[in-house]
C-alpha cells in the first residue's frame, strides 16, 4: 500500500538526513521504526505526508506518488494519513471535541469549520472513538487541562477521526510514563488491527517495540539497517543499529515473548528495568550524537 | 578567557582583563558624555527662572484649588467624546492591524519579499509619528473636529497593535499548526485552527492595552483641534482660568482610571 523508493533528504543546513531508503508498508501492516538519535526516523515519516519536502525519490501511497502531487490534490491525500506526534501537538487553547473534530478539517467546508458545524455524523463518530481512547467524559475540557497520557489518547482520535489508511507515528510515548507508555502502544496497535490500518511508529523504546509490534526496521545515519522480526535483533543487530553497547538486558529471551503481552495490565511493571536501563543509555548516547 | 592558571591552580574570574579594561573604559567615557551634556544644558537655562520656580508652581496651584464644579456640565460632552476617539480608534486600528500582522508575521506571509517588508513599512511608519502630529496633520487635511482625532489615532494605534501582534503570531508552537496541516486542512482552516487560537489572548490583551494608552492619548488631541476634552483645556489655559484647568485634569483621572480597571477586567476574563 505505501511503497517507498531511494528517498533522500538533504536539509538546506546540509545535513543528510535519509540516504537512498526504501521500505515497503503492506495493508494493514505496522512497522516499528528504531535508531539512534538523528538517524532520521522523524525526517521519515514527516517527508511521507510532506511535511518536510524529499529531496528526491517516490513515496507511493495507492500508487500515487506523493511528492508529485500539487497543493490541493497533496490535501486530499493527507486526509487519508493520520498523524499522532511524541508532544501530542494538540492544539492547547481548544476543546477536546475541537481537537477530535479537526481530524475531519480536510472534508468539511471552511465555513462549516469556523461554525463547529460538523455533520452529525462526524459528532456521532467523534464520540465513539473518545470512548474507544477512555475520555468519554473529557469532550468539554480544554486540551490545556490533560495528562500526558489523555493528550496522546486525543491524539489518537484525532488521528483516526480522519479515516486514515495509514497511521504515522512520531515517538508516541517518549513524553508518557512506561506504564501509560504501554497503554499507549497497546491502544495503538490494537486500533491498527481493528480497522486494518499500516501503520509506521517511530520509537525509541527498543523492549516496548518488541514487545506490540511484528516488523521492526533500523534506521542508522540515514539508511536502513535492519529490517525483520523482534526476534531477530540480537546482541549484533542492535551493534549495527545503534552502536557498540552490553545489549543483553534488550534482547529478547527465547520462549518468554508472548507471555508478557498476553498477561495484560498486572505485569506492566515488569518491563520497565530492560526499558529504563536503554533509555538512559539513549539519553547518553543522544548527546553524543549531536554533533 | 575567564580562567586562567595561577602557580599551578585554576583560577576563575567573572571576565577576563581585556573585557574587564573595557567595560571600564566604558564608563569612563559614559560619565565624560554626561558630564559635558550637562554643563551645555546649564549653559542654556536661564537658572533665575529656576530658582524661582516653586514660588511660580505654589503660585499657580494657589489658583488652582478649588477646583470650578460648576463647569462640569460643560466638560462631560466633550469627555465623551474623547471616550469615543479613543474607542473608535482602537477598533478601527485593531481590524486594519490584524491583516496587516499576518502580512509581516514571518510564519503566516504569502511572500516574503514584497507582502512582508510591505507590511513592516507600514508598522514602522505608523509608529514612528506620534499621534499628536498625525492629528496636527489631519486637522490641516479633514478640518478640526472628532473625526480627524478618531483617523489619528487608528493610524497611530495599527503600528503598535500591528507589531505586537506580529510578533506573538511568529512565537506560536509551530507543532500544532503542523498538526492540522497534517490532517489535510486547507489554508484558511490551518489559519483557523492552528494559528488564531493560539494567539487569541495576546490579541484581546494587545487590543485592551492599546484602548487604555488611547484613552489618555485622546485627552491632548484637542490642543490641536482634533476634538474632544483637550479642546477645553486648551480654552481654559487660555484664559487662565486655572480652577476649571483642574477639574479637566480630575475627569481625565477618572476616565484614566476607569480605563485601567476595565481593561484590568477584560484581561482577566480572557486570559
Ligand atoms: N529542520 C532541520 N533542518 C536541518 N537539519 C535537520 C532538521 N531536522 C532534522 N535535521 C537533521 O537531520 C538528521 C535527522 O534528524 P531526525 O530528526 O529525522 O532524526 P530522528 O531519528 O528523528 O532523531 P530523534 O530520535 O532524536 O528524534 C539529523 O542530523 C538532524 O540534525
Ligand atoms: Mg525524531
């Protein structure tokens, strides 16, 4: 469904920030992105709906080439892709409902927008997915008034109250804490297999990747170095990817993979130790690759 | 560089010698400017005058008090009309202004070599004549009267609400907007849902902070004839009659006043 060919990106700075990828997303498949800090994952994703311009290569969605496309037919194709961003990037001074119902900005008519005129069944949808996400009670508040973990899951509403064919995911849970993190993940990926939706997820949380998601790609300096499953990223993979690192508390255990997903919300501390001790290795090491 | 090694120990000082020498040399030239400045302003006083002056200012405050009351009736039209210079102005400035930020807003401008330094020229010259002189010109231009001080003052006014706005539009969190690009909003929907109301309450606080300096900018349009209470001030200098000069200068303290407290409140529902 989205097929992506040799795309590079080179900012006007001069940085190289995408050097010749392609990756295919199949219908209704999700993809964990990884990689050190700057390796490009954001540049990715974002060059896929344009909101940072590739400097060449062909981005298919449906076989229409997205960086081809002019202004108005570009709208009409990011309808169809939903975004959900690691701040949750929810328009702080609105509504919860107005943050949800934004999702549809790319249907409805301008003066129908500036009304909060939306269909009624726009409205109707809208409820049913705050429900979905747990915030029935929250389309009045102001978005300024949530959690971390009650932004991102309007962010996911917003995300899907657009009909998407795809889900672009920008470290949904680096602000969040592991266990919201892990309700936030499991949300997601339940959403994308409900309504058969691809998705890509860049993330940091290498454990909470392997844990919800079945294909993981690595992304080092721009290229891709890894792409397969969970299981297949061990001690070296994870050296390809993000450098010389002791990598034994990250790589799975054989036969201990499905049990931890299946036992739910009691065990969700149990992850955290393999999760903490990366992520400080990350933060350690996202200071020293900034150059 | 600020640390420096001393027998073997670092030593750290707040600057090193040269900037230290500099700043220095700063002040020494500061206080010589300001000493000559001095002395070429004295040279121009005529010091009896000054020495004389509390006796002149006792003098005039004697004539002052009491304040005339029975000129009240006389001075609330033209205090209304001041009310309505200043709030007109503000109003009309505040609808010529937004567009006019969008225009010079780096983030929002369709172009950034002609709508922008197009609309920046027209914040710097609205700025850069103070509304007393706009009035001055429009008197000669329109006539004296209301209208001329309510055009002084919006063309005063779009300058400071033009820049002040302009530049809370180019501090929003540039994240939200991206987000309703993303859902495929078009232009006019991102400026609606990504942009305005993130810069809502700096507009309603800059609009009620423009309307109160109107007010008390309003109050000397009428020395130059555009209307308003300044116009019986000036009358009243005029024929030195002092007592009624003092009961403007209460009903410009109460309107002032009034001003600040409704702004105060308006701020506060808002924001
Ligand atoms: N707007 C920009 N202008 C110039 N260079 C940029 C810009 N955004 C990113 N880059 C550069 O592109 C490279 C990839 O950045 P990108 O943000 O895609 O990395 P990332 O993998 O998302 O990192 P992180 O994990 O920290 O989010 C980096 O070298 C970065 O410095
Ligand atoms: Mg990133």
């Amino acid at each position: 469904m989205l097929k992506i060919e040799n795309l590079t990106k080179r900012y006007p700075t001069g940085d190289l920030a995408l050097n010749g990828v392609s990756l295919e997303v199949a219908k209704g498949e999700v993809v964990a992105l990884i990689g050190p800090s700057g390796a490009g994952k954001s540049t990715l994703i974002r060059t896929i709906n344009r909101l940072v311009e590739p400097t060449s290569g062909r981005i298919l969605l449906n076989g229409v080439n997205l960086p081809s496309l002019g202004s108005r037919a570009l709208r009409r194709a990011r309808r169809t892709i939903g975004m959900i961003f690691q701040e949750f990037a929810l328009v702080e001074r609105l509504t919860v409902m107005e943050n949800v119902l934004s999702g549809q900005l790319g249907y409805v008519s301008f003066w129908r927008s500036l009304i909060r005129k939306f269909p009624q069944s726009i409205i109707d949808e809208a409820f049913r997915l705050l429900e979905r996400v747990g915030l029935e009670e929250f389309y009045d508040k102001r978005a300024d008034a949530l959690s971390g973990g009650q932004r991102q899951r309007v962010g996911i509403a917003r995300a899907l109250l657009q009909n998407p064919e795809i889900l672009l995911v920008d470290e949904p849970t680096a602000s969040l804490d592991p266990k919201t993190s892990r309700q936030i993940m499991r949300l997601i990926t339940e959403l994308t297999s409900e309504r058969g939706l691809g998705a890509i997820i860049n993330i940091h949380d290498v454990p909470l990747a392997m844990l919800f998601v079945k294909r993981i790609v690595g992304l080092r300096q721009g290229e891709i170095v890894y792409d397969g499953d969970p299981d297949g990223l061990t001690s070296e993979r994870l050296t390809d990817i993000y450098g010389e690192e002791d990598w034994t508390a990250t790589v799975r255990k054989k036969g201990s993979d499905q049990e931890e997903e299946d036992n739910g919300e009691e065990n969700d501390d149990d992850l955290p130790q393999a999760a903490m001790s990366l992520s400080r290795r990350e933060a350690a090491g996202r200071q020293a690759g900034r150059k | 560089m600020p640390t420096r090694t001393l027998n073997g120990t670092k030593v750290w000082q707040r600057r090193d010698r040269a900037t230290q020498f500099r700043i220095w040399l700063g002040w020494l030239i500061g206080t010589a400017v300001f000493l000559y400045c001095w002395r070429i302003i004295s040279e121009n006083t005529e010091w009896e005058f000054v020495q004389d002056a509390h006796i002149q200012a006792l003098d005039m405050a004697s004539r002052m008090v009491p304040p005339r009351w029975s000129y009240t009736p006389t001075i609330l039209r033209p205090l209304w009309d001041t009310i309505n210079i200043a709030t007109l102005g503000t109003v009309c400035a505040v609808a010529i202004a937004t567009p006019v930020a969008f225009l010079a807003a780096r983030n929002t401008t369709p172009s950034l070599l002609v709508a922008r330094p197009l609309a920046l020229m027209i914040v710097v010259s609205s700025r850069s004549i103070n509304s007393l002189i706009w009035a001055l010109m429009l008197v000669l231009i329109m006539g004296p009267g209301v209208v001329a001080g309510i055009v002084a003052i919006t063309l005063r006014s779009i300058g400071f609400v033009g820049k002040l706005l302009y530049e809370a539009i180019e501090e929003i969190d540039e994240r939200q907007v991206e987000a309703i690009i993303a859902t495929g909003a078009s232009r006019p929907q991102v400026l609606l849902y990504g942009i305005v109301p993130q810069i809502l309450p700096a507009f309603a606080g800059i609009s009620v902070y423009r309307w109160d300096i109107n007010i008390r900018e309003s109050t000397v349009l009428g020395l130059v004839g555009a209307g308003g209470i300044g116009l019986e001030l000036q009358a009243s200098v005029n024929i030195l009659a002092w007592n009624q000069v003092t009961l403007i200068f209460i009903a410009i303290l109460g309107s002032v006043v009034l001003s600040e407290w409704v702004s105060a409140k308006i701020r506060h529902a808002i924001i």
